[in-house]
C-alpha cells in the first residue's frame, strides 16, 4: 500500500498563522484536483504540526475541529482522508512526534500496512521533506505557504512543486518511473537530447499529453502534422518553461497578456499574440499570430528547458479525435510514431487548456477549457466569446467534430430511452447516476459526478475506455447543472457531431 502525507498549513490550506476555527481554513485553489488524483493509488494522511497548543494559544478542540472541517469538505469532494495526525508540542517538550520526525509516518506504516519507500510526503518546510527521509519516503517540497521563504533553509537536493497540483504532477510520474527520480531524469534528458536532434517528443502536460519538437526545427515541426494527419491550416501551441521566454516568442505583450500570464502561468491558459518573425510559419500555419503557454506540469517544464528551445507541442493523438490523458491514449499514432514517450500517469485537468485572443482591443475566446472564462473576467474584464460556427477562420482548431472518440456518440435527452439503432451501446452519464433503463439496456457504463473540475478530469478517460470496448455506439446522458457548463457541451457536442453530416 503506497500513501500521500500532506502537510496541512501552506499545502492544502492558506497558512494563516494558528488555526483555532474551521471559519479560517481557506483551501489552496489546486488542492481538491490533486487530491482526487494522489487519492485514485495511495491513502491519503495529513499530519500537521501544532505547537500553537503547546504554546497556549489553540486548544486540542479547536485543532481537532479544523482538521475535521477539511476531512468533511474533501469527503463531499470525494477524496478520503484516512488519519489526520497532529503534534501538539514544541521543542522543549521533546516529544517522539514533532516534525521532522517520522513518528507518524512509522504509526501510519504499521497501522495500514504501508510501505514507507514507495509514499511521499509533500509540504511546504523543510522539516516535512526531512521527515520523509527520515522514514525512508519520498519527499516533495512546495513553494506554496511558506515554502519560498524558508526555501534557503532547504538541505540537499529535492524535488521542488510551485504547489499541491504539481506536487501531484510529480507523484504521479514518479509513480510510472519506480518512484526514482533518477529514471525519471533519465526519461526527461532522453527526451530533450530527441528534441535537440531533431526528434519528436510524447510528454505529460497538466491538462492533456503533448506531441512537441523544437519550434524553430520546420522538418520536425512538419513531421508533427504529418503523425497527426492534422491540417496544415491548424496552428500548434508554443510551450516555454517561463513567461519571460514564451513573451520572446510574441512581438507585443500587452497589459492584459501581462496581467493573465502573472496569475494563470504555470498552467492550463493558452494567449494567441502576434508573432516574432522568428517563429516559422508551419508553427501558427502562416497566421501573423502565435500560441503560447507555460504548462503548469513540473515535468512538462522541465523537459522544455533540458530541451533548451521552445516545445510546439499539439495534444498527442490523431487530428480531430479524443485528447490523450494518459500515456497508453497518446500512443495511438496511425502514421509514424515519436522518439520517446514520457510517462506522466493521468493528466490532472483532463481537458486542454483555454485559449484566448489578445490580439484585438477586447479579448476573444476561441476555446473554452480547464480554466473558467469567469476566472479570466473577474481579472481583465470584458472577453468576447468566438461564434463556435464562425470560429474556424479565427481559430482554425475549432472544427466542429473534434476531441470526438471513433465510436459514433450520440447525445441523448434525460427521460428518452435508448433506441434499438444504438446497437451495442455504452452510457456516460454525467452529472447524476445511470438510470435502471440505461443500466438494463447498456453494455457498459460510465459515470461522472462531482464539481465542474472533476467532471472534466475525468471525461476523456471515460469517453477512451468506452472508445475502446468494442461498441457500437457511445450514448451520453448530461444531466443536472452539468449541461450547463460551456467547456463540457462544447466537447461533447464536437464529439457527437457526425462527419455524415458534412463538417470536413
Ligand atoms: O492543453 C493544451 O492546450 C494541449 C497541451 C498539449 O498543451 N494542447 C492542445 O493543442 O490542445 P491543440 O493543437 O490540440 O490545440 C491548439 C488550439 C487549436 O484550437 C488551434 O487552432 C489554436 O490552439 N491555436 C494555435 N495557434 C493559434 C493561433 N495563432 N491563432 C488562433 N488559434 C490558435
Ligand atoms: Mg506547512
């Protein structure tokens, strides 16, 4: 049995100073996305220290109501908390149990028969990654909390997260590489040296794989187009490790571009800007604009600066079909295959990432995704959104039938039963639970239940595993708040959309 350890003040909660009522315990926005995900293939363990108690300033109650409070919200999210541990002391006390001692981590190890070398522990002071080598466990230190002031105090090398999402990130593809960081290392220098030959790269990004080659190399570039059999007139993503480098790719940096890339990157935001004459044309397909995105994935990031050029990268899977979200999904290339796959695990977001226009007075949508349009309004104000129908000339990504799996999907309204037409059909439910109808009539089914986040996370894995069962149909059933989310409707309805009915 492998486990998470989670630091709780500055890791998953907003370190306020002495905690003493669950009023005051505000989460970190990526805390339930990477906990849903580290709880999928680990047991999950806070262990927080509080020597508030010691010091006379908490009581045992009110630690014990905050911690109780967390374990509720995250139950409601769907993630479990197996133990909450908590030290009450301080230095003088000499306790067996302040961090950084494992004495927790050994409890927790006997208790739940938990094997110590294959678990981390993530959290944002030194003495939590102390502790976990201490135990003999992984540890991963986050910049978020206190984590970037008391950065210099850190001993040694360690593996470094801007917060619990990327912590996640780096679990998860330290999970696929025997939880070695040097097999992991090997995988990312392997990768950039192909990119430096001129080679074409599968990796993990933290909203869907990525199929990339240096941007400046036209032949590789070429190739990517041609794995994909993606047209030439779809413009690909530039990705850099840091702003500073993806701006070097524009020519103009307006305030806006200034203000989203301050607070959204590293993540799942993509800004469409004009383009430095440097980047060649097979790159924004002759547009006179360019992509660009820093991927909130600590591996994607640090492949692109091994690789030391900037990464044109597509979503790793054959034009006009399903996103990959795992690496076995991105190894579905119909012509021609890449250098080297790196194995990420399960992509956190699941859903590519938004795409905005910054090239005009206000701003343009052209694709919703894993960042909300009201997150981007509530920063910069007015944002149009592209006509979905109109938005191939501007964004020429936005075909109508895309992000589609190979199995003809219908859409088929709540209370409707499932046609004898639909021959062998699989049932994705999403937003409420498959009817007893549904149940009886289908082969296989699929639920996805949850917030916003989860329900995306989870959608193109669900729709590969029903892709693949041999079906001949995919019914989707969208119910409840969920039809009303518009990066949802936008892919399932470009998933459903038939080529019988002449999109291409
Ligand atoms: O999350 C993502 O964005 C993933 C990961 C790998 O980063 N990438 C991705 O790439 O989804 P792709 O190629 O599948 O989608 C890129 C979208 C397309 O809709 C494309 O038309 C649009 O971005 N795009 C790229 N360059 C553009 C440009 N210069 N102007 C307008 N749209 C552009
Ligand atoms: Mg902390």
């Amino acid at each position: 049995m492998k486990a998470v350890f989670l630091d709780r003040d500055g890791t998953l909660i907003e370190d306020r100073g002495y905690i003493a009522s669950p009023d005051d315990a505000v989460f970190l926005p990526s805390a339930f996305l990477a906990l849903r995900r580290l709880s999928k293939n680990n047991l999950l363990f806070m262990v927080t220290q509080q020597s508030g108690v010691a010091r006379g300033i908490l009581s045992m109650e009110n630690v014990r109501r905050v911690n109780n409070y967390i374990e509720r919200r995250l139950a409601d999210a769907g993630i479990h908390i197996q133990h909450s541990y908590f030290c009450p002391h301080d230095t003088e006390d000499r306790c067996p149990c302040k961090k950084p001692s494992p004495f927790f981590l050994s409890d927790a190890a006997v208790r739940w028969g938990i094997d110590l070398a294959d678990s981390y522990v993530i959290g944002d002071h030194p003495h939590d990654v102390e502790m976990a080598k201490a135990a003999g466990a992984h540890g991963i230190y986050v910049l978020s909390g206190h984590g970037r002031k008391h950065r210099a105090e850190l001993q040694g090398e360690w593996t470094v997260a801007n917060d619990i999402g990327e912590a996640a990130d780096w679990v998860a593809a330290l999970h696929c590489h025997g939880n070695q960081p040097a097999l992991l290392d090997d995988a990312i220098q392997k990768s950039a040296s192909a990119v430096k030959n001129g080679g074409v790269v599968v990796f993990p990004t933290e909203t869907v794989y990525g199929v990339g080659a240096d941007a400046f190399n036209e032949k590789a570039i070429s190739r990517i187009y041609r794995m994909k059999g993606r047209p030439a007139s779809n413009p690909l993503i530039v990705h850099e490790a840091t702003a500073e480098k993806a701006f070097q790719l524009t020519t103009s940096r307006n305030g806006k571009a200034e203000i989203l890339a301050n607070h959204f990157w590293p993540g799942p935001l993509t800004l469409v800007l004009p383009a430095h004459h440097s980047v060649p044309p097979p790159v924004t397909a002759g547009l006179p604009t360019v992509a660009i995105r820093v991927p909130g994935h600590p591996v994607a990031r640090a492949f692109i600066h091994a690789a030391g050029s900037p990464i044109a990268a597509p979503s790793a899977n054959p034009s006009g079909f399903l996103s990959p979200v795992t690496a076995l999904h991105a190894a579905d290339f119909v012509y021609d295959a890449p250098d080297v796959i790196i194995d990420g695990g399960e992509c956190r977001f699941g859903i590519e990432s938004t795409v905005i226009s910054l090239t005009n007075q206000v701003p343009l949508l052209l694709r919703h995704g894993a960042l909300p349009l009201e997150a981007i309004r509530r920063l910069i104000g007015e944002v149009r959104v592209a006509d979905p129908l109109r938005s191939a000339m501007q964004s020429p990504g936005m075909m109508r039938r895309h992000y589609a799996p190979k199995t003809p999907l219908h859409v088929i309204p709540a209370g409707l039963p499932l046609d004898d037409d639909l021959g062998l059909v699989g049932v994705l439910t999403i937003g409420g639970h498959t009817s007893r109808n549904d149940h009886e009539r289908a082969e296989l089914t699929r639920v996805l239940s949850g917030d916003r986040d989860m329900i995306l996370a989870g959608l193109y894995n669900a729709l590969h595993d029903l892709d693949s069962a041999g079906l001949d149909s995919i019914a989707v059933r969208l119910t409840g708040t969920a039809s009303a989310c518009p990066v949802l409707s936008d892919r399932i309805r470009r998933a459903s959309y038939q080529v019988k009915e002449g999109c291409r």
